[in-house]
C-alpha cells in the first residue's frame, strides 16, 4: 500500500492530542505550548492567532524542526497514524520532503544562495523520488510551469537574489511538492511578499492542495485571509486552543477572543478615530 492510500477513512491525516511544549526557564520549564489538542483529514486547516501564541511551534513539531532545547509531551501526535512522538532527527528527514513539507514565511531566507533555483527542485527530485540527473531536470521543468511561471527554462537557470520575492515563493512551493506530500504546512506563506502577489501565491497553493489531495495547514493571523482560503480554523491564544470552527462561520465565533481579534480589524467601509483593543481574560488560560 502506498503512502497515499489509507485504509477504511477513520484514521486522521494529522491527529495532536494534548499537546505540551516546554522550554527550559530561570525558575523552571515554561509551556509556550499547552495541551493543544485537534485531528485533520485532507482538508485546509488554518491555525490562527497573534504572535506568540503557538501556531508555529505546533507546526513545527509536526514536522519535527523545534530546537534541541524544546520538551514535547503529547497523549498522540501522529501522521496518517505513524507516531511521531520520540523519533530521531534520521526519522524525521525520511518524513520531511516525501510525506510532508513546509512552506516558510520568506522564500530569500528559505533558498540556498549558492545554488539555482532549478539546482534546489532537482535536489529535491533526486533526494525522495531518485530520479536521475535528467528526469529530475524535467520534472522540475514541470514543476515551475505547474506553480505558474512563464519562462522556466530561464527561471532554471537563476539565483534567489535574482528573484522577485512572489518568484521566490512559487520556487519553493514547487519544491515543497516535489515529491507529492500528503501533508502541505504553509507558515504564514504571504508575510514577506507584496499585496498585489499575496492573492495569487495563496490561490495557487490552495489550487495545487486541492489538485493534489493534499492536506493544508495554513497559519496566519490575518482572519480575512483564512477565512477565504481554509475550511477550518483553530484559534490559539498563549499556547492554547479557544476554539475550533468552520472557516464560513468565522463571523459567528462565539469565544470572546476570537471575537476580539475580529472587532480589531480596522473597518474598510467608513473612517474610525481609535480602534478598539483586545481585552484578555485570566479565565481564558484557566
């Protein structure tokens, strides 16, 4: 049975139940994560909340990418059932690329300097699929053509400085689905780009997930953005879960926080002088 195949529709794509991250502290650990718990099918899921309230960490400890530092607990944390609690970095890489990948929030950061972008789609290529020199110079080809870009001949051949930072992004899209993952995590994917290319990266990276069969983790802190481009959201708040709701019933989220950050969006239709602000509740945490 391949990697894509999964028997009889029960068992989740992704399934994180009480999920603990701790960091070591002057007076003891530190939860930045704190019995987090939610289950995803092949489906787009946005986790949203401000800075610092956990929905990267989350992410990354799916991917197995927290620094050496980090304590992670966790009742399950599985990928289409496989355990990921425990496992050594060796296991880990074997997931990363060829079941899962991830899309971080500044392509230039992200790209090797030194090597084309063609160089990095074929290494990909090479490195899960082992396709040979050639068939992975093709189908990285094909893989730029796929992500929308007009000449990939040319864009093959060029370095990340040479890029736009929306080329970036499409670069490292095509080479995060290289391998055709199951599992797609996009943090905060548009932060570094401009507005007028934000649309179009993430109506691509919702076309090629749907296209695909993939999952989609979205993170993000923009409501309007997940809103149009997830079927689910969770809504983190100091390393917890306030709640979780379908992404069209955004407007009617009932947890006062998550109406917080919708009452501090600036109106578009008329002129205010003071924006409201968030007001935290202790009980929020208890």
């Amino acid at each position: 049975m391949s990697h894509r195949e999964t028997p009889a529709a029960a068992e989740p794509l992704v399934a994180v139940e009480n999920l603990w991250i701790r960091f070591p502290g002057r007076r003891g650990p530190v939860a930045a994560v704190a019995g987090v718990s939610f289950s995803m099918g092949r489906e787009k899921l946005a986790i949203v909340g401000e800075s610092g309230s956990g929905k990267s960490l989350t992410a990354r400890t799916i991917m197995g990418l927290l620094p050496e530092a980090a304590e992670v607990t966790a009742d399950r944390l599985s990928l289409q059932g496989d355990d990921l609690r425990g496992l050594r970095e060796k296991d880990f890489a074997r997931l990363r690329g060829k079941r899962m990948a991830m899309i971080l929030q500044d392509p230039k950061q992200s790209l090797n300097p030194i090597m084309t972008a063609g160089q990095q789609i074929v290494e990909s290529c090479r490195l899960h699929l082992g396709d040979s020199r050639r068939a992975a110079r093709e189908r990285a080809l094909e893989l730029l053509h796929k992500v929308r870009i007009d000449n990939p001949q040319r864009v093959f051949g060029l370095y990340p400085h040479e890029v736009s930072g929306g080329m970036g992004q499409r670069i490292m899209i095509a080479m995060m689905l290289a391998a055709e993952p199951d599992l797609l995590v996009a943090d905060e994917p548009t932060s570094a780009l401009d507005v007028s290319v934000r649309a179009e990266v993430l109506d691509l990276i919702e076309s090629l997930v749907v296209e695909r069969g993939m999952g989609l983790i979205l993170i993000s802190h923009d409501l309007d953005l997940v809103s149009a481009y997830s079927d689910r959201v969770v809504v983190m708040y100091s390393g917890r879960v306030m709640e979780t709701l379908p992404a069209s019933e955004l407007a009617k989220a009932s947890h006062p926080y998550t109406r917080g950050l919708i009452g501090c969006r600036p109106p578009l239709d008329h002129r205010v002088e003071t924006l409201p602000v968030l007001k935290r509740d202790p009980a929020w945490l208890s």
